[in-house]
C-alpha cells in the first residue's frame, strides 16, 4: 500500500503523540521547496524521551506501515533527530534545540497545524 504524504505525516505525528511527544506541529512546504512536502516538528523533553519517539515513529511505520527512512540523522546523540521519509522529514528536538533552530519560525511562510491526538 502506498501512502501519501499526508498519510505518512499523519502516521509520523500519531507515533510520536504514542511516545509522548509535545509540541507536534506539522508544516505544508507544497509549493515552498523541493527539500519535502511536509516538515513534523516535535519535542522530547529528554535525549532518552527524545530516542523513545524516535524509536516509535521507527517501529511503528516499519511494522504497521512498510516503511523505512531514507536516512535517519542525531539519533546517536538524540538532541535533534531528522529522519527523512522522502516527501516528508521528521525534527525530533529537546527543547533548547527547538527554540535555536526555530524551524517554525524559519519556514514562517509555511501553513502551520498543530496536531493533538486523543490519549490512549
């Protein structure tokens, strides 16, 4: 089964929401840049919470989607984790890694959603 961007975002941002990540905001790059469709921006409160939503977002769309990253950056060091599912890239941050980088801000152009999900 093949998914569409909107549907790997959507997966990504659920997963990481499972792992208890806060902050999860979803960027519409369509029409900004060729880099991806869809940046999800979330944050761990720890480099052992941040590993964790990695690790989830990992399992999860590899187990129940089919689904590898191309590449997968930080997770060693778990401060900022990029992993990259093509038309979409994924920013796990710890909070100060957030607030340097400023994605949000970066890509103010960019149609912002924040995305909530029920807890389990």
């Amino acid at each position: 089964m093949t998914m569409t961007p909107e549907d790997i975002a959507l997966a990504v941002a659920e997963y990481a929401s499972d792992a208890k990540a806060e902050e999860i905001v979803q960027l519409d790059l369509r029409g900004l840049t060729s880099v991806a469709d869809y940046f999800v921006i979330c944050t761990g409160r720890s480099d052992r919470q941040v590993k964790a939503i990695h690790d989830r977002i990992h399992a999860g769309m590899k187990n129940q989607r089919g689904t590898l990253p191309i590449r997968v950056d930080g997770a060693m060091q778990a401060q900022w984790v990029l992993m990259d599912y093509g038309d979409v890239i994924v920013h796990i941050f710890l909070p100060e890694m957030r607030d340097f980088y400023r994605l949000e801000q970066l890509w103010g152009e960019a149609p912002s959603t924040t995305l909530q999900f029920a807890a389990a």
